[in-house]
C-alpha cells in the first residue's frame, strides 16, 4: 500500500509499505521508529494510505489517525519474519545516510554470526503501527471515465455514506 505521512510542518512524503494485517480497529504496517516515516508520524499522527488493483479497476483509500502498536504485537510480528528480515531491522538505521551497501551488509554478516544459535531480540526502535480509519473510500473505474466514488466518513461513532463525483 502507498502510504502518505506529513512532518509537522505539513510537508508530505509518500512510500509503499506492506499491509500486515487489517482487524476492526485499523490496519497494520511496521518499521523503524527512527525512520523518516517513524519520525513523521511521531510529529502528525495522521496519515493516508491507498491501495490500487489497476486489472481489476479498483482503488481504496483510507485516511485517519496512528498508533504505535504494543510491545507485544510488535514482538509477535518480528519473531514471524524471517531471520535475515530481522537481522536487517537490527542493523539498519532506516533513512539514515550509509557509507556504502557493502558496509552495511558485513554489519549484517557480523550480526548473522554473533545471533546463530540464538533469537534475535527485536530492537527497541523498530515496531508496528496501526491506522485507524475515519475516512474510507471505493473507486471503480468506470467507462468514459465515469468512475465510481463512494466514501464513508466516521461521525460519532458511525459511519456516514455519500457518493462523490469522479
């Protein structure tokens, strides 16, 4: 998903993530805390994201609030990935300047060796967030381009429906 963050400033930055996990109170993405999207969030909790099927002719896009998720789902999460994805949260500062790709993957070799055997502890800068919806809205592409807008907006506790102009 293409997920949009703005500092607070409101200057904004835009990148795909992977959605990993969608319940009743939002979806779920993770990575490092100190990256440029962390640091984002951690000025302007708000955020957008968008999913686009262009074969299918379907879009979606939701918009609302963020919230780091427990140590717990983020541990969960971690443990699940695979361990060269966890070496890799472990020596990467994320969005931060490197000397070189070579550098960084004999950190990742090091740390490779030094954790065999052994679980790699998920690092305290690294976990998940949840967006909570409060705008949700379907596109479908129609002929002509007369496409399909329909979007909800939450109001009190409920959702309201109205259909937009494409």
């Amino acid at each position: 998903m293409a997920l949009a963050t703005a500092d607070a400033r409101g200057r904004p930055s835009v990148r795909i993530v992977l959605c990993r996990g969608v319940d009743g109170r939002g979806l779920r993405f993770f990575t490092n805390y100190e990256s440029r999207k962390g640091d984002e969030l951690g000025e302007n909790p708000h955020a957008a994201v968008a999913f686009h099927w262009p074969s299918l002719g379907r879009q979606l896009r939701l918009e609302g609030g963020t919230e780091r998720l427990s140590a717990a789902e983020s541990d969960t999460y971690f443990h699940g990935r695979p361990r060269g994805h966890q070496i890799s949260a472990l020596v990467s500062a994320q969005s931060r300047p490197i000397e070189s790709i070579d550098g960084l993957r004999r950190k990742a070799q090091q740390e490779t060796m030094r954790f065999e055997g052994h679980e790699v502890a998920r690092p305290s800068y690294w976990g998940g967030y949840r967006l909570a919806p409060t705008v949700v809205e379907f596109w479908t592409r129609g002929q002509d381009r007369l496409h399909e807008r329909i979007r909800f907006d939450l109001r009190d506790g409920a959702w309201m429906e109205r259909r937009l102009a494409p």
